[in-house]
C-alpha cells in the first residue's frame, strides 16, 4: 500500500467509528425514549424560580417570550421573570417597558444594561442577571425562545425529583421549519442532537450537556462555581463540564419543549455555527488537560467525543473528500479506491437510517420528504459543516493570536 493509500483507510476507518459511535447513541437515545418516565408534579410548597433571558437587539422577537413565559403554569407567585436587555440599540428597552406596564402585577424586572456594564456576551449578561435574582433554581432561556406552557414545572419536578441532578435540559424544537430548505436541515438536526447527544449519552454514559436554553440549574451550584465563564462563546457546554466535575449530573427531559428560531440563510446559519465552534473548541483545550485525571472521569466520555469530532472527523474528512475528487479527476490513483466507495455507500445507508429512526418519535416527521432530505443531508449539509468546523478553528486560533474578547455574535431573527 503506498503512503496515499494508508491516509485514505486511515481516514475512513476514523470517519465510520465515529459515525458508529452515533448509530450507536442514536439507538440507545431511542431505547432510552421508550423507557423514560416524566415527573411533573409540584410539591405544595414550589420553590421559587428565576427565569433568566438574555437578550441583545431582540426587539423583533423578545416580546413574544416574555408574554409565553407570563404564561407558564407553574405558580404565577413562585416564579420571576428577568430579561438583560444587553446594550441593545434597538426599540427593546421601549418594547419590554410596555409590557412591564401591562403587568404590573407580575414578577417581571428588566434590567438595561450600557457599554460599560454590559455588551461583553451572553455569560456576562447571565452573570449580571444571577447578581439580581431571588431564585433558588435558575432557568434560562434564549430571547427567541416560546416554551410549551408545561415546561418550567416538568424541568423544576424533574429536578427536585433527583438531589444529585445539578441541572434538567428540555427539548428545543424549530418553530420555522418550513422557512427554507436550510430550516428543515436544521429541523432533523436538532432532532436527531438530542436523541443522539442527549438522551443516548444519558441512557449509556450518564451524560449531558446544557444546550442554552430551556434549562433549570441550581442556584447554589453556579455560585460554587462562580458563575458563567465570560470567556466562553459556548457557554452552555463549559458549565456542562463544571457540573459535572462539582459531582453532580445533568438530566434530559423531552417532554419539556421549547419552540426557537433558527437561521433561514446560509450567511445567518454560517455565523452562528462559527461561534458554537470557536466556543467547543475552547472549552474542549480548556480541559484537555483533565483527560486522564481519575477526577474527572465523568467527562472523559465528551472529551474524547468533543475532540474525535472537532479534530479527528475533520481532518479525515478533508483528506477522503481532496482523495475522491482527485481520484474522480485521474489526478491521483488508489488501489482502494473502490472498496472505499462500497463503504462511502453504505456510510450514507447508515446516516439516513440512524437520522431517520430519531425523527419518527415526532409526530408529523416521518415524511418521505424527510427521508429525501436527511440524504441531501449527507451530500449537502455535512460539508457545510465542515467548511464551518475548518473556518471556526482558523478564527479561533487568529482571536487567540491577537487576543481578542468575546463578545455578542447576534443571530439575525424573523418576524
């Protein structure tokens, strides 16, 4: 075998571990789903709870949250409400002020934040807002966010249910699915993350990872660990490993859902991506070093998993898809050429059974439309993300070079 010869096998047996690895999560997350109970019963004494949004030039979107958050049915007096209105320079502070006075009765503080106190992202939003709250259990969700009615009381049962769970996730659904081809890529995305990356983490590993929004987590955990981590882009996935490491767990509760936006353009999506990735990857280096510390086994899993994606899968990537194009244009030869296609081939057979097996626990998404978009899918959206993942890294290293701050990466939104 020449040197060309043992990348290309050394890429694609990477490539179909790791898509294993997912088949794999994806049934476990399924069979997890079959077995999984909810508690949703409050204790007569509820305790109280601090909604907290984030919000940054959200003037198109943040008043229909605030009001699908007055609406929760978990106890109106055991529950505020407190919106970082970030140093927004749209119509917000003026929007959230009619709302305010339109429930005067309600626990609901908007506190507007400046330049000097604010701005500096998401964390150091969240951080002002902890310094305010009464709440001995902290939610959060994202200023586009409309969470089901039942949600807060699902996540909050859920956490009083376990002493040792430092935090309860919900389920984030696509509100504009129908908007573009790229919203129903984004759709089976998010379906198959949480089946795949929550709920099968959680059935094999015992493992899970805050995705933003739509969150319950103690108040005496994040001051143990002082809070969110203004540095991280990806904020939700440092705490994650900081709950974790504080020897508590994160559970998964689907039946907890919130309905968001997500980008409806290329440029929107490409964006918000970069961020998520610059955001892993520091976290992923931040704790490299815990890797093979005995303390820390509990997030040896992700770990491993974070790094095979962002590094392994990428690099492998790159070098079986610059071999199949040169392959495809007589530039270069490999004498596995075509047992590399056979299993290309049926790399796609996996991918789109595994997907499809998450989405048919949604009503309304086991559509042969959906089957033909999971495999434009694998052609299509994949490679987008790698151009993601690859140009993420290179920003990453450029910020750390000439170190620059995180700061507000604002996601555009809809009417």
């Amino acid at each position: 075998m020449s040197l060309l010869d043992i990348l290309l096998f050394i890429s694609i047996f990477s490539i179909w571990t790791i898509l294993a690895v997912n088949v794999v999560l994806i049934f476990a997350g399924y069979m997890n789903y079959l077995t999984m109970k909810v508690h949703d019963k409050l204790p007569a004494d509820a305790p109280f709870v601090t909604i907290m949004v984030p919000a940054h030039n959200e003037g198109i979107v943040i008043v229909r949250t605030v009001k699908s958050l007055l609406a929760l049915d978990y106890p109106q007096d055991k529950y505020e409400i407190i919106v970082i209105n970030d140093n927004s320079s749209d119509n917000s502070a003026e929007l959230l002020a009619q709302v305010q006075s339109k429930y005067p009765n309600r626990n609901l503080k908007i506190i507007n934040t400046d330049n000097i106190t604010g701005g500096k992202g998401k964390s150091n939003a969240l951080n002002i807002g902890l310094k305010e709250a009464k709440g001995s259990i902290i939610a959060v969700y994202d200023a586009d966010n409309t969470p089901e009615k039942q949600a807060l009381r699902i996540l909050v049962a859920e956490l009083l249910a376990d002493d040792k769970a430092g935090a309860v996730i919900g389920k984030f659904r696509t509100r504009n699915k129908n908007a573009s081809l790229l919203t129903r890529f984004i759709n089976i995305e998010t379906l198959s993350f949480q089946w795949m990356a929550q709920a099968g983490r959680k059935k094999l590993f015992n493992l899970c990872t805050i995705p933003g929004t739509n969150f319950v987590i103690r108040r005496s955990l994040l001051e143990k660990i002082g809070g969110w981590d203004v540095k991280a882009l990806a904020e939700d996935t440092e705490i994650s490993f900081r709950t974790y490491l504080m020897g508590y767990h994160i559970n998964f509760q689907p039946a907890a859902v919130t309905w968001e936006q997500e980008p409806q353009t290329f440029v929107v999506w490409f964006r918000q991506r970069t961020r998520w990735v610059k955001g892993n990857i520091y976290v992923i280096l931040k704790n490299l070093k815990l890797l093979f510390n005995p303390k820390s086994k509990a997030i040896r899993f992700d770990l491993i998993y974070f790094l095979s994606i962002y590094f392994l899968l990428m690099t492998s990537l790159v070098i079986s898809d610059t071999v199949f194009v040169l392959s495809v244009s007589g530039l270069v030869h490999t004498s596995i050429n075509g047992f590399s296609n056979w299993l290309w081939f049926f790399a796609v057979i996996l991918f789109v059974l595994g997907t499809f097996i998450t989405i048919t626990t949604e009503k309304g998404e086991m559509t042969l439309q959906n089957l033909l978009i999971i495999v434009l899918m694998y052609l299509v959206y994949s490679q987008m993300w790698l151009i993601v993942a690859f140009y993420g890294m290179i920003m990453y290293v450029q910020e750390q070079i000439f170190h620059k701050k995180a700061k507000w990466y604002k996601t555009q939104r809809y009417e």
